[in-house]
C-alpha cells in the first residue's frame, strides 16, 4: 500500500514538503483510493490530509546557559581564548596610538618637526610602549616646548 503519489499532491496543494503532510492511519484505504486532485482535495476538507505545524529550533537550552551567565557562571579561563588578540593587532593599535599623538603634537607645535621625526622613526622601531611614555620622554630630554 503506496501513498506516495497522494503525499504528493497533498504537498502541492497544501503548499508544503511531503515530509510534513500527515496522512491518517486511519482512513489509508480511502487515501489510497484517491487518485485524483479532486479526492485528495475532499480528504483535506474531511481532515483525513492535514499539514503539519513547521518545527523549530528550541531555545529551552539558550535560555538555561543565559541564566548561567547572569549568576556569573560559564565565564572561566576556558571562555576567555577568544577575546585574547593577536601580536600583531596589539602591535597596529598601538602604533596607530603614538602616531597619532605625535601628529597632534606637531599639529598644536608643542614639538618641532625634527623632533616629531626623530621620535616618530623611534615609536616605529618599538621604543614606546604607551602614550604616557613618549610624554614622559620628551619632557624629560626637554624637546617639549613652553609657550
């Protein structure tokens, strides 16, 4: 007893996958009697051919790990790899940083020119660990202009 072809056509009418027509166990005689589009049709209207609901994806386990989270759980050495970056974009921030400052020293003519380049040449070569560092340098090589 085969009742792929009404499976078939009760997907097409029913404008859904054959995996989600539901066929009754029930009336498979009479489902397997329909041959045509007009008796499947009534087998629909009669509720022996119905669609079924489409399935989602649960979301009972994001909620429980979300709830975790919020009491502080789930967030040990384990989790944290991801956040760590790499040499090289620590690298590129913080050269972009010192660049940065040099050029708005030079902008504001807190520093000369040869300064900035001379310190500038140094930042590239990695002298600078932060900010507050080539501060603290110029000031004290006493290249920091007073007004």
């Amino acid at each position: 007893m085969s009742l792929k072809s009404q499976r078939r056509l009760a997907a097409d009418m029913l404008k859904a996958g054959q995996n989600r027509v539901w066929l009754d166990p029930e009336r498979a005689v009479d489902i397997e009697a329909a041959i045509t589009r007009e008796e499947v049709r009534r087998l629909i209207h009669e509720k022996a051919i119905r669609r079924l609901s489409v399935e989602g994806v649960s979301r009972s386990r994001v909620r429980v790990r979300h709830a975790k989270l919020k009491r502080g759980l789930r967030r040990g050495h384990g989790k944290r790899s991801k956040r760590r970056i790499s040499k090289k974009t620590a690298w590129m921030m913080r050269i972009r940083a010192l660049r940065r400052r040099l050029r708005w020293l030079k902008e504001k003519r807190v520093i000369t020119e040869k300064t900035y380049r001379r310190f500038y040449n140094m930042a590239g070569s990695g002298a600078f660990d932060s900010i507050s560092e080539i501060e603290r340098r110029l000031k004290a090589t006493r290249v920091w202009r007073t007004r």
